[in-house]
C-alpha cells in the first residue's frame, strides 16, 4: 500500500518552472541590488544592568557620509528588566549610531510599560549600553494614575533600583482618575 501511494505521488506530480517562482518584479530586483539596505535586522544583548535590550526593524541602510550611523524604518525595542517587567518602544523611523550604541527615535514614537504606562513621543533617544530613553519633546498618554501631559521624560536605571522608572518633567500636566 505504501509502495502505492508513493507511486501515485510521483505520477501526478507536476513540475515547476523554478522562474515562475521568484515572487518580485524586475524593477524591484533592480532596485534591490542598488540600494544597500539590511531587511529584517535585529540586536539582542544585555544592558550593563543585566536587563535583556531586544531591537528590531523592518529595515536598515547605512547612512553614505557617516559609516558608523544606520537608518532603519519600523524600529520596535524592548528591555526585559530583573523583575519581570518589560518596557517596548516603536518608532516609524530612526537613527542608530553604532559607536555610541544609540538610536534617534522619530516619527510617531510609542512607548508601552508592562507597568501600565502609555505614551506617544514624536521624538526619542535610546541608549542600548544602559536601556535608558530620553525624550525632550512633548509627551502625551495614560497610566495608572490617570491621563498625563509632559515637556520631557527619562527611562532611568539606577544601580540603586535596577528596573527602569519613568521620570516626567517640564510642565507636567495630571488628569488623576481614580
């Protein structure tokens, strides 16, 4: 019996022209081939705490005039901490500089805490050594207390405590709910 299923998978198998399979159109392969650009990069590591720093993006081409900048699109990063809690930050568009282990967040940045943080950035720096984010625009979101508005805010890690705490500044402005 299995010696005859074998048989008729052989005999009814069609063919496939291997060109009939390449899923992109000759402009997009010319393309392709002369843009330098990375698709689906990702870091993983560990920040000088020993809390887990996971950065992802869609893409990343590295800048022509300064060899040690990146710029990556659909950047997603997460820092996993010591206790459990984790802190995942999204951006449409960045900057990532190598040497300095940073990353320039624009566009739309999200920034999501395990701890019932949300807020939106239109711009944030990110230091993969220490897993500390600073932001000098604008923030607007909610946490546990309420809806909130701020000029500026830091991810801090301290040796002290090592999981990550937000520290808002600038004209705070507090909604509390109860």
């Amino acid at each position: 019996m299995a010696l005859v299923l074998l048989s008729t998978m052989f005999l009814f198998a069609r063919s496939v022209a291997p060109t009939s399979t390449i899923p992109f159109a000759k402009v997009e392969l010319e393309n392709r081939a002369s843009d330098q650009r990375i698709t689906t990069p990702f870091l993983t590591g560990q920040t000088t705490f020993g809390d887990d720093i996971k950065i992802t993006a869609s893409s990343a081409r590295p800048d022509p005039h300064n060899p040690q900048h990146s710029e990556v699109e659909n950047l997603n990063a997460e820092i996993i901490y010591a206790n459990g809690s984790d802190v995942n930050l999204t951006a449409r568009e960045g900057t990532v500089n190598s040497r300095r282990m940073e990353a320039e967040l624009a566009g739309a940045v999200e920034v999501i805490s395990s701890t019932g943080y949300r807020f939106l950035s239109e711009t944030l720096t990110l230091n993969f050594n220490s897993g500390t984010a600073i932001s000098n625009t604008e923030i607007h979101g909610d946490g546990p207390f309420g809806e909130f508005t701020a000029g500026s805010m830091e991810l801090k890690v301290d040796e002290d405590d090592v999981n990550g705490r937000f520290l808002f500044t600038n004209g705070v402005k507090l909604i509390y709910t109860p």
